[in-house]
C-alpha cells in the first residue's frame, strides 16, 4: 500500500468525506428551494392579493425541503469532528468518504425531489387560494415522504460512522466502506427524485381539484412508496457489505467484488426511481381529474411502475451475485 | 450514541441451558411486540363494549374510522358481495392500528420502550404475512393454476399462437417465471425494509440531534413529534394500503 502516515490518511477523509456530503448535499435542496421560489414569483404576477399565502407557503415547502441539506449538514460535521478512536488510518478514511458519499448522493435526489411539490404548491396557491391550507398539507405530506430515501442514507452513514468494524485488509474495507457509500447514496438519488416528483404530480391535482383530495393522497403516497423500492435494494445491499459479507476474497479482488456490486446496484436504481416517479406522477394529475377511475388508474400505475423497475431488480441481481457466487 | 444497533438478544431459556432456536431471540422487541397487541385488544375491547344504536362520541369516531377502511377495503378489491371484500377489512385494520401503535410507542419516555418495527424480524414477519395472503387469495380466486400460469408471463397464455409462435410462448417462461419470482420476492424485501428503514432512522436521527445539541427542548419536541408521529403515522397507512394492494393485484 502506499506509504502514508495514519494521520494524513484520517486527514484525507476527514476532508473528502465532508466536502462529499455537504457539496452534494446541499446541492439538490438548493435547486429545489429555487425552483419553489421561482414559481412563488410567477403565482404573484398572475395573482398579487395572495401575496400573505404565497410567502406562507413558499417559506414552509423550502423550510421542509431543506431538512435533506440540514441531514447532511449534520453528518457532515460527524464526519469532520468525530473522534477516531475505533477505525485507524486508511479505514478511518474509507468509512468517512463512504458516509460522505451515502449521505451526499442521498440527500442530493431528496433535496431536488422536495423543490418540485413546493414550487406546484405554490403556483397551486395562485390558482386556487380558497384551498391554501388542502394545497399546503398535501405538499408537506409529500415532502415528508419523498424525504425517506435520505433517512435511508443517514442510517447508513451513521452506521459507518458508529457500528461497523473493519477487516485487516484495507483494499477490502475501501470496497466494502465506498462500496456501500455508493449503492445507499446512488441508490437513494433517484427515488429522491421520482417521489418528490409524484408529489408534485399530487399537490398540481389538489390545487385544480380540491374535492379529490383524498383519493389523490392515496395514489400520491402509494406511488411514492413503490418508487423508493430501488433505494431499499441500495440499503439491502449496503447492511450486507457492512454486516454481513461471508468470505469474500481480500485484497484486490474483493475490492473489484465488494465496490463492484455497490456500484452495480446504486447506479442501477437511478433510473427506475426517475421513471417510475414519473408514473406516479401522471397518474396522481389523473386521479385528481377522473376520481371515479381511480382504482383502474391505480392498478395500471403499480404495474407500469413494476416493469419500469425490473431494471432495478436486475442490477441487483448482478450485486447480489457479485457478493455470494465470485 | 455508542449504543446505536445494541440489541438485547436471549440465546438461551433463563436460568436453564436450553438453546433456543433461529440464533435467539430479541427480548425487547418480543417484550414490546406483546405489549402493543395487548394494549390494542383492551382498546379493541372497550371500543365494543357499550354499543348503543345512537352513537355516543367515542362510537361515533370508531364507526368512522372502520367505515373509511371498509370503503378503501371495498374500493380496492371490487370483489361481488360486501362480505368477500369484509374479509380482508380485519387484517388491513389490524396492520394499521398495529403499526401506529408500534410506530408511536417510543414517544414514552423510558428505555424500555422501543419500537418492535425498528426491529427487521418483525416488519419482515408482517411482510411475509401480508404477502403470503396476497398469493393465497390470489390462488383461490383464479384457481391454481391460472395464478401459476399467469406468472409464467404473457406469451405463455395466449390463444392463437400455432406452431413456431407456441413453442416460442411456452419457452418464454424461460426468462418470465424467474423474474416474476424475483419481483414477488422483492415486493416482501421492499415493503418491510421501508417501515423499518423509516422507523430507525428517525429513531438514530433524534439520538444524533439531540446529543449534537444538548439541551434546545423546543426544537426537540418538534423533532419529536414530526418524526415519531408523522412518519409513524404516515408509514402505518402506507404499510397497510400496500398489503391492500398486493392483494387486490393478486386477485385480479
């Protein structure tokens, strides 16, 4: 390995790992509080009496938007201050830019996801300012749940930080530590993103259709759910690095095997999370319109958004096989 | 924080040598898993005790709250007579009171207190439940082995394939059979590791917070109630409206 004294190596990822987490981190959450106040903006041009609403609402979709960014914020600072007292040198490195990079990507797809529902919401609040307060609980509801992607990265990261213990050879804690980092935070991106967007989907309907409130809220937090499946696969396959790796090979090749299936499964569940929030999407604006379909219009969307994901299943087939079969 | 994924597991019967099966057994979780369903049959119980045929206000919300299950219940499932679709009302009631109580029960201040659904063996065992109702109603409804066929994808069932396009349809569910196993399967990983994922984390992020800061009681409490109580509540309704799901997709 290459010489480096344990302090510079500490060093290294105490610095990589913050700048992961809060550049990634705050990144997603600032676009989507500029998307929120950009909307705010042309709701006031279209409607300037609903200027104490719309300041209102703005200011509580940002405020809940933003608790990805204060999530990452906090591991951040775990990440730069924490004592390192369990994992020495190159370990410690690798567990600080793994939880960087879980916590970073994360939040980064939650943050984003969490803009769109509050910029509707407040276009929605322009469009119909006799139903602020259904608007305005239909958005937080939905923030609330597309934020579940980055609880899922802060239990990894934290684990990182506080639990796991490493094997001797550091190649394989680097593949097992970032390996995980990955598939958590890259798994958790695009459900981030895809939830956020069927919220928005959602609070778009309530503020056209207030009377379907309801039925909307159902399909809104249904499709959600089924969207954030890929980033359940990413933690699946992150506690099985952390925890439960049988015998993998040491050295270079359980680095190839263990950051291998990271890597596989992570960037596999971007793309399902996107498209199968988008389902969700539609079919919330279609519920809201023909409430009398809405069973029909569920089941096409559980089904659609089950195809879209088989991609999400392959990768993590490749993962799994990766860590039991090589 | 050290203590953060700490379980308290029995690998043997107290006092005796006797080991128990399945690597132990986490006492806590069992110890709280009793508790909520015992505090669940005393409210079920005093619920119905005094029914009266005007509604007093405890009724009143009761009977709203089991007539709204019983409309989602019957909406979802669009089966002929309201007592097919009845049967299913208790399992989704149960899930959700369950949960809800489960979710919101370390609001107590006491260490005993944990939520079972920060456990994986107990989301998992609902899970399991959930779905193994899900493929036995599914069976039943359309017969063994329509249920079996349809897994073995759309090519396999069609009409009016003859020669080659038959041998090609039959072979199709080559590559359709597995898949569909592999995507039952994951329907039980992905809905009990949400709740449980949820759960636990809002659990870790209270700790991480609250040591972080020390003693800003305001904050606290809030942070209390939104993650404790919304995302309980909130992922209570999302576990039981996805059983419902399942198992209207099953039957269909």
């Amino acid at each position: 390995m290459i010489d480096i004294e344990p302090q510079v190596w500490e060093m290294l990822g105490r610095y990589i790992g913050a700048g992961l987490a809060l550049g990634l981190g705050g990144l997603g959450a600032a676009v989507g509080m500029g998307i929120a106040a950009g909307q705010a903006n042309e709701g006031l041009m279209r409607q300037p009496d609903t200027q104490g609403y719309m300041l209102r609402t703005m200011l509580i979709g940002q405020a809940v938007g933003g608790s990805p960014s204060i999530f990452a914020l906090v591991v951040g600072l775990l990440v730069l201050f924490l004592p390192s007292g369990r994992l020495e040198g190159a370990h410690f490195a690798a567990a600080m830019v793994g939880a960087g990079m879980s916590i970073g990507l994360g939040c980064f797809g939650s943050g984003l996801g969490c803009g769109w529902p509050a910029g509707k919401a407040c276009d929605g609040v322009a469009r119909n300012p006799r139903h602020t307060t259904s608007v305005t609980s239909s958005m937080v509801i939905g923030q609330a749940v597309a934020q579940s992607p980055s609880i899922f990265s802060i239990v990894i990261a934290l684990m990182l930080l506080f639990v796991v213990t490493a094997p001797d050879s550091v190649l394989l804690t680097f593949g097992m530590f970032v390996g995980a980092g990955i598939a958590m935070g890259a798994g958790a991106l695009g459900p981030g993103i895809g939830s956020g967007q069927t919220a928005s989907g959602a609070v778009h309907g309530t503020s056209r259709w207030p009377e379907s409130a309801g039925l909307i809220l159902r399909t809104m937090l249904i499709g959600q759910a089924v969207s954030q499946t890929p980033a359940i696969f990413g933690m699946l396959v992150s506690f099985i690095l952390l925890l439960g790796v049988g015998d993998v090979p040491l050295g270079m090749m359980g680095l190839a095997v263990t950051l291998g299936a990271g890597i596989s499964t992570g960037l596999g569940g971007i793309g399902p999370g996107i498209g199968s929030g988008a389902v969700g999407d539609a079919a919330c604006q279609a519920t809201a319109a023909k409430p009398r379909l809405d069973t029909l219009i569920l089941r096409t969307m559980l089904i659609g958004q089950a195809v879209s994901q088989s991609t999400a299943i392959y990768a993590l087939i490749i993962g799994l096989l990766l860590l039991f079969v090589f | 924080m050290d203590q953060i994924g700490d379980r308290l597991v029995w690998y043997y019967v107290p006092f005796t040598d006797i080991e128990i099966p399945m690597n132990g057994v986490n006492i806590i979780t069992l110890f709280n898993a009793l508790l909520v369903m015992g505090v669940l049959f005393l409210l079920c119980k005093r619920a119905v005790s005094n029914l009266a045929v005007v509604p007093g206000r405890g009724q009143f919300v009761v009977e709203q709250f089991v007539g709204m299950f019983d409309n989602l219940v019957e909406s979802s499932l669009e089966l002929d007579t309201r007592a097919e679709n009845r049967k299913f009302l208790p399992l989704i009631l149960f899930l959700f009171m369950y949960l809800i109580l489960a979710n919101v029960m370390s609001f107590l201040p006491t260490s005993l207190f944990e939520e079972p659904t920060a456990d994986i063996n107990t989301t998992l065992g609902l899970g399991l439940l959930g779905m193994s109702v899900a493929v036995y109603s599914g069976m039943r409804t359309k017969g063994v082995f329509t249920y079996i066929a349809e897994m073995m994808g759309p090519l396999f069932t069609q009409e009016d394939a003859t020669g080659f396009a038959w041998v090609l349809g039959k072979l199709s569910a080559l590559y359709f059979f597995p898949l569909n196993i592999v995507g039952e399967m994951a329907k039980v990983v992905s809905i009990s590791f949400r709740i449980f994922g949820n759960i636990i984390g809002s659990g870790i992020i209270i700790i991480v917070i609250s040591t972080l800061i020390y003693s800003f009681s305001p904050l606290l409490v809030g942070m209390n109630l939104f993650f404790i109580f919304f995302i309980g509540i909130v992922h209570a309704f999302v576990f039981a409206m996805l059983t419902l799901t399942y198992i209207a997709v099953a039957i269909k």
